[in-house]
C-alpha cells in the first residue's frame, strides 16, 4: 500500500440530480496512483453513478473531476480513454461470437477508434496489437483458450477477458464495476489475485459488493450512502466504523456479500 503515491484521480464536490431526485450530493474522492480503491455502499448510495461520472459516461450536474492533472469534468468518455482511463461493466459486453484474442484486439485498437473501425484491411502487422494481446492473454490466465469465442467461455472466464479487453487499452486507471459478480467460489480466487496485481503497473478503483475481496486487496476503502461519502479510510478502519456497521454492513463486513 502507498499512501505516499502521487493522486491520479480526484472529484471535487461531484453532484448528480435527475430533476429532483439527488444521485450524488457533492462527493470528494481522491485516488492515489497504483493503489486498488474500492467503492462499497447499499444498493441505491451511489456508486455505479459516481463511476458514470468518473468515467464520462454521463455528465455532471457539478463539481469538478481531475485526471493525471487534467480537468476532465467535461470531457466524454471517448476522451477520458485515451487520457487512460478503461472501465469493465457490471453486465458483461464481449462480442461473443468472436475469438478470445479478436475480443481483445479490439479493445487494443479502440484507443483509436478510426483504426479499430478499418474494415476493409485485415489485421496484420502493428494492427493486430499482437504482442499486446499476448500480454493481456497471460495476464488473464486466458492463453490458452485464445481462439475460443467469448460466449463459449465459462461466466468466471468471461470476467476475466472484460477486465482484460480493459487492460488491453493500456490504461492508468482501470474501472472495475462488481467483477465478481454472479461467480462461483472457484473463480473468486482467480479474480482475486488479477485485480491485485493489476496495481503494479495500474491504478485500481473497484466497485465490489464481496466484502471479503474488499477487505483483502484494498488499500482504500469509500464507504457511500444516499449519494455522498459516508466514511473512509483503510480497511482495518472501515471495519470498525461504527457507522458502516449502523448504516448496512452489520456481521457482513466479515467476509460475506453486502
């Protein structure tokens, strides 16, 4: 853990309202460089909204958003990629009839997406982003299921080559939005050890509702409720905060689901 790590990513009173209904009420989240950040909260406090804003996938009703010393807060998403931002969804979205290894040529390539969109060239030489799939491939633990099409891969593997078509754009920050979702305890460890080396070259910020995971491979922990920041701080200071447990954690934040 590096509490010492320069901030890569920071909000600034980010606000979200849908005509009268207040998503998020002015968060302030700093994040530091190559650290796993994790968002926890109930369902409804937040968190999937804050990412859409991070991310520039939606658009802030207020506040500020800083990336690698740029104000991003306007960007789009398109933008904020090539910046170094790369996120995985909590639904998965392959393209399922195509090889693993063309799933993740495709998000090598979509850093520019003029390229990515060539139809009419094959993909050969620098266009095949070979040696980056390669990488990505290992890292994954997908190698040798390369030319297997997406949608023939187990749930657990799937996760594994979204979080990869992320990796795959080369990214500073990876945005992880519940990756362990709908998997079973075979695959957690496997998700488990990926996300945690992921912050050596990486910076992490993780949606996750397995508190176990959470506790284990975070070294910051945002606890949100009702669209603002209710605590934060280390695990260890996360799991005794009498207010997390007030506010929906109870006997779960020893390993269970929340």
């Amino acid at each position: 853990m590096s509490n010492t790590s320069p901030i890569l990513l920071e909000a600034q009173g980010v606000a979200k309202q849908y005509g009268k209904f207040v998503a998020l009420g002015g968060v302030d989240l700093k994040v530091r460089a190559n650290t796993v950040h994790s968002v926890i909260g109930p369902n409804g406090a937040g968190k999937t909204t804050l990412f859409h804003m991070l991310t520039g996938t939606k658009s802030v009703s207020g506040g500020r958003i800083l990336f690698d010393g740029h104000d991003v807060t306007r960007e789009p998403d398109h933008r904020r990629v090539r910046r170094g931002m790369a996120r995985s969804f909590q639904v998965t979205s392959l393209f399922l009839t195509l090889p693993v290894r063309e799933n993740l040529r495709l998000a090598a390539q979509g850093v520019a997406p003029a390229k990515a969109l060539d139809c009419w060239n094959a993909p050969t030489g620098p266009r095949s982003c070979f040696d980056t799939v390669a990488q990505v491939l290992e890292r994954v633990g997908l190698a040798r299921h390369a030319g297997t099409p997406a949608g023939n891969l187990s749930h657990g593997q799937q996760r594994r080559l979204e979080v990869g078509m992320a990796l795959a754009a080369k990214p500073k920050a990876i945005f992880l939005d519940e990756p362990t979702s709908g998997m079973g305890i075979d695959d957690l460890g496997d998700m488990k050890r990926l996300i945690q080396g992921l912050k050596d070259e990486h910076t992490v910020v993780l949606i996750e509702h397995n508190m176990g995971i959470v506790m284990d491979i975070s070294d910051t922990i945002t606890v949100m409720q009702q669209g603002r920041v209710l605590a934060e701080g280390v695990p260890a200071d996360i799991r005794n905060d009498e207010r997390v447990r007030t506010a929906y954690l109870g006997n779960m934040i020893t390993g269970g689901k929340a």
